[in-house]
C-alpha cells in the first residue's frame, strides 16, 4: 500500500487533484561513456520539480521538458512478486530533446526512472515530490520513420530493475577467482586435481568420491599404515 500525504488525500476525495508523469533517463555519451541524465515530462514547458530518489527516498529537485515530449507510458502493473515487468515509452520524434538523447548518446540498459506527480487543481502546484513507480533499463529502443502522411514515434520498451536478478554468475569455483576475493585464500588450490587422485586405506584404494558426504575429506588424502 502506497503512503499518501493528509493533503493530497483531501484533494483527492473531493477530487481536485490532476496526475502528471515524469521520465527520467540515464544515458551514457557515445564517446566518452560519461554519464548523461535528462528527464520529460507529460505536460507543457519545462519545469524544475521534486521527486523521491528511489536509491536514497530523499526528495530531488530536477529539470523536465515538456512541450509535447513524452506522449504515452503504458500501464505499470503493481506486484507483490520479484517478476520482471515491462513498460513501453512513446515520446514524439519531432522533439529536439528527444532526437538529441535518442540519436546522440547509447541508451542501450540506460536507466530508467518513472514518476507521478499529483498536481492541485486550482494552483497547478506539485504539493508533495513526485513519487517512484518503475526503475528499469532501456531493453529496446524503436524509431518509427513514417511514410508521407502517417504518423512516427520513437518507443522505449524497458524492463525492470528486477531483471538483475534473473542473471546468472559466469565465476566458477576455482582458486584463480577465490583470490580475486582474497589473495591469502588458498580454499580452491586443489580444486582442479582432488578429483583424480587416489587414497589408500587398508586393502581399499581408488579416486575420492565427490559425494556431499565426503565434501571435506576430499580435499585431504588419506592413507593407511
């Protein structure tokens, strides 16, 4: 359940509240790799507004364009689970702010920030900072060139940040990475031979199992009298 101010929640019963989106961008230069972050927003002119940093839950003032720029964001489902949700982005391909983020820096998992402000009715005044509802990564980005009387877009389909958690660890167990962590460690050092060698106790001898119960005897060879 989302927390709402005691005046946002007058405004909102007697229905005197207008909702406005807020797109923010993290972009990289094409050259450089030098960060680049620029934000639109779903109304007219640009605008100096506060919203909740969703890394540190500090409001932040930031600078929006409006004018047109950012045309439609799809619905954003809520959930309670860790699936990956995906948001799609239509913003004009006639804005100069746009052409110059789309075409002059790499947006490719770019990061993604998505705000709603909730505006008075009568002062057209954010009364609380914009809150977040999706951080994500740029997945896709689609310009649509129109032919003579049609109509072109440019659209972001963005995943969000839960999809980090669907990547899987290339690292394997070796003595290599284990002092990348810790150059004294040596836990791996016989990682890449205990499985071919051979112990003798009594009569019996043959190569270490790698069963989970003989985990710890198998980095120690044993011998009998």
């Amino acid at each position: 359940m989302r927390n709402i101010s005691a005046g946002n929640l007058a405004l909102l019963q007697a229905r005197r509240l207008v909702a406005r989106d807020f797109l923010w961008l993290k972009a990289r230069a094409l050259v450089t790799g030098a960060p680049f972050n620029y934000g639109f927003w779903s109304d007219v002119g640009d605008v100096q507004a506060q919203v909740v940093n969703p890394d540190t839950g500090l409001a932040n003032t930031r600078n929006f364009e409006g004018s047109g720029s950012l045309i439609q964001i799809s619905d954003i489902p809520e959930r309670t689970t860790i699936a990956v949700r995906n948001v799609t982005v239509s913003m004009s391909q006639l804005d100069p702010g746009v052409e110059n983020i789309v075409r002059g820096y790499d947006l490719k998992q770019a990061g993604v920030e998505i705000y709603r402000g909730l505006f008075d009715v009568d002062s057209r005044q954010l009364l609380v900072p914009a809150f977040c509802r999706f951080v994500g990564f740029v997945d896709l980005v689609e310009v649509n060139t129109p032919k003579e009387n049609e109509a072109g877009s440019i659209v972001l389909t963005c995943a969000s940040h839960t999809q980090e958690m669907t990547r899987g660890n290339p690292d394997t167990r070796s003595n290599d990475s284990q002092k990348k962590r810790n150059a004294t460690d040596n836990f791996y050092q016989d990682v890449t031979t205990v499985g071919e060698t051979e112990y003798w106790w009594g009569q019996k001898q043959g190569k270490i199992t790698t069963t989970g119960s003989s985990r710890l005897a198998s980095a120690v060879v044993l011998r009998g009298p």
